[in-house]
C-alpha cells in the first residue's frame, strides 16, 4: 500500500499510527491472499493497482472532487440508491466493515454479542483509520436488522453527519410506498446537500451508470458458471467489493475488460482451479475488505468458489433499473421496484432469497452451497435452518459456518471446510 499521503491522512484526522498498523496488516493480507497465487487473470493488475492506492490516490480523487464543489456520501447497505446519488454528481463509497479495531473500545459502547460488521463501523470510527468516514460529507446508515439500528443512535454521536434512512421490512404495498417516501425524503437530502436539483434527465443519467457497473458484475458472475471457472472466488469477490469505491465508469470500463479476458480463457479452457475441482456457492453475510478469510480456507482446500449470495456479491448487484420512465417520478417509481427486489434476511417473510440460492446454485452448477453467518447475525443465521432444510430436499450439499473476524478459529474452520470438500468431490 502507497504511504505517500501522510499529509493528506493529518488533514483528514487520521491517526497515523493506528492507521499504518492498519495497512500493513492489509498489506500482509494482499500478498498472501492475492499477490502470491499462481494464474490470475491478466486484467487483475488492475484491481491490485486499486487495492494499492484504496487509501492514497483514491482518496486524493475524492478530495480533489470535494475541493471542486462536488459531495461524497458514505453509506452502509446497498439499500442506498446510487443512481440518485450520482444524479446530483455525487461520489457514493461503500464504508469500511470488514476488519476488527479498537475492539476494546468499540466494547466499551456496544454489547460484546454485536455482529462483527456492526462493530467493525465503530472500530474504523473510533481509531480513526477510515479516509473514506472522514472524508464523507454525508454517511447514510439505514434501519434494516435490531442491532445496526439500535448501533446508529450510539454512532449519531461519533458521526454527527449521520443520516439514518428507515426501511420496509415487509413486500407489501405498504413496504414498498414506505421505500418509496424514503427515497424521496432522500433525493431531497441529497438535493440539499449538494445544492443540483434532480431532474429527470440526471436521474437517467445516474440509473444509466448503476446499470452499466451491474451489467458488468453480472457478466463476471454469469462467466462464472464455465467449468473450469475462469476466476477465482477470491478475485471475483474481490471486485465486488472494489465495486463500492471505484470511480463507476472507470471500474466498469476495468471490468468489462476483464470479462473479455476471462472468455478467452473460458475457450481455452484456462481455469483459475484444476478441472474438477469442487464448486461452491457461498451465501449469507455480506463480506466487506479486508473480510477474506472463508474463501480463502475453501479455495486452500482445494475447491473453487464460484459465486456469492451475499450484499458483496449477486444480491447487491443483480437487477437493473427499468430505463423507460421519462418523468422523474417514473424514474424514482422504477428505482424503487428495483431496490424492492433485494432479499435481505430483515425481511420478513423472505422466500425469494431461498429460491434464489437454489436457482444460483443449479445455474453455477455448485456442488455445495456454504452458508456464512456472522455470529450474533441473527436474520442470516435464522435463515439458514429453513435453508438446509429446503436444500437438503433438493440434494444440494450444505455447510453452516458462524464466524467472526478474527483468525483464532481458522484451525477448525478448516478442519469442517475439508471435510464437507471431500464429501462433495
Ligand atoms: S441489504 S445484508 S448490506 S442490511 S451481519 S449488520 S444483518 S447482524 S449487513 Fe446488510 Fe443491507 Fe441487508 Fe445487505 Fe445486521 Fe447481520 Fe450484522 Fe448485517
């Protein structure tokens, strides 16, 4: 990771020690993760070329973006639209949760059976590690499980430029008009903040990049099912998750290239495993940077992971905005059908994701689907009993792994994930 930015990370009020500590565990992480793996695509640099100014020449972009009049807004879930975000020229980053810090301290303002993503928000905050949280104009958190609800009211105080966005928690004509107020009292936000009104056209404007950047991941994800996989689970998971820093339209133009890439490799039947080796679909939690930690272990053992079910992944990325609508209410109309889509476990009931996981699996052709749950997580892991259950009925192999994000418990993790790769092979 490029260290050039001392001054740039004073200005912002990071705490530069705790800060280094930080990158150099990212560093140590990269190079094991990812730097060290034989057969990568080509087109990868690109994304090592990210991860190594994440911190530096990105956040020099944004701050260069700020001192030129435009906002940047930092947000949580991918319930927050970005198509209204990037109509009023704003920059939308996804923010920092997938890291233990200060945990001692993070103890000190929320139980210790919080989920791990949760505590990780605090940690970034209170240590002072986060570009991104401080360079943000606006952090939107949103109302979604008990425990990121109940958090924000504690976070308000360390963030005062907190926006707290309510969501539904059931389809019903009722859910879906509270989304839609909700988006609108957002657009409004954003309006004010950034001082451009959203007309129509912007909005178009905006839908048209969120839908090319879903394009492109859903092309990488459909490339996905060729046998030998093309990418590895770690790469493609990787992108997904560079996909909530990057510029948009440069991330896209990346991305696309690398698609062309993996379709030559795809014909010459290059894979990123050997031929053979045991495909598994990963589902659950959202896996945030540096959280690499499950598909590390899979693809140690020998398997491939060859997509996510999860926020950082096909869930937060499928579906595009319809782009017929020419009014602005028609538009906002048409980003809410497509947010209303999203099969998050705060939803109750919440059917279309058990029967998403299966079609994701049969059109992956996985041979076992690995359900990921934070501990304390309890709409995911809730959810993953009916799930076994459901697969089980439908000879799909399963795996529950609970887990947070420290290393003390890879020696186990390892010891189920073998086991379960050998029984499926
Ligand atoms: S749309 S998954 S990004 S809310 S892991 S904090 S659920 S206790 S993250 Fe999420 Fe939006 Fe849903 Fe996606 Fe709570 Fe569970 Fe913690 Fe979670």
């Amino acid at each position: 990771m490029n260290r050039d930015y001392q001054k740039m990370w004073l200005d912002l009020g990071l705490d530069l020690n705790a800060h280094d500590s930080l990158l150099s565990s990212l560093e140590t992480g990269y190079r094991d993760f990812f730097l060290n793996r034989k057969n990568r695509p080509e087109e990868m640099a690109y994304l090592d070329f990210v991860m190594s100014e994440v911190h530096g020449l990105r956040i020099k972009e944004l701050l260069n973006a700020k001192a030129s009049g435009r906002k940047v807004i930092g947000s949580f879930c991918v319930f927050v639209p970005e198509e209204i975000v990037l109509a009023a020229d704003a920059i939308m980053v996804g923010l920092c949760t997938g890291a233990d810090f200060a945990m001692a301290e993070v103890e000190k303002i929320l139980p210790r059976n919080t989920c791990a993503l949760i505590k990780s928000a605090f940690g970034f905050k209170l240590s002072k590690v986060c570009p991104f949280l401080e360079a943000a104009d606006l952090v939107v958190g949103e109302n979604t499980c008990d425990g990121k609800k109940k958090a924000y009211e504690q976070f308000k105080q360390l963030q005062p430029n907190l926006y707290v966005m309510d969501l539904p928690q059931q389809k019903t004509d009722i859910g879906r008009e509270h989304l839609q107020s909700e988006y609108q009292r957002f657009l409004t936000a954003v309006e004010q903040l950034t001082g451009v009104e959203i007309t129509a056209e912007r909005l178009r404007h905006g839908i048209d990049l969120s839908n090319k950047k879903r394009a492109a991941l859903a092309r990488l994800a459909r490339l996905r099912a060729a046998d030998p996989a093309p990418i590895s689970g770690l790469d493609a998971l990787l992108i997904n998750q560079v996909a909530f820093y990057d510029d948009p339209v440069r991330f896209t133009g990346a991305i696309n290239k690398l698609c062309d890439e993996l379709e030559v490799r795809i014909r010459n039947r290059s894979g990123a495993a050997p031929d053979g080796a045991p495909r598994i679909l990963l589902s659950g939690c959202p896996m945030a940077v540096p959280n690499w930690k499950i598909p590390w272990l899979i693809e140690k053992a020998g398997a491939v992971v060859v997509g996510e079910e999860s926020c950082v992944g096909e869930r937060g990325c499928r579906n595009l905005v319809a782009e017929t609508g020419t009014s602005r209410e028609e538009l906002m109309a048409a980003i809410v059908d497509r947010y209303f889509k999203i099969d998050c476990a705060v939803f109750t009931p919440n059917p279309e994701r058990e029967s998403h996981i299966v079609e994701m699996s049969r059109a992956l052709k996985a041979d076992g689907v690995v359900h990921y749950g934070l501990q304390f997580c309890q709409p995911y892991i809730i959810e993953s009993m009916p799930l076994e259950d459901r697969l089980q009925k439908q000879d799909i192999n399963f795996l529950r792994i609970e887990t947070d994000y420290s290393m003390e418990d890879v020696g186990q993790l390892q010891t189920r994930l073998e086991a379960f790769i050998e029984i499926i092979s």
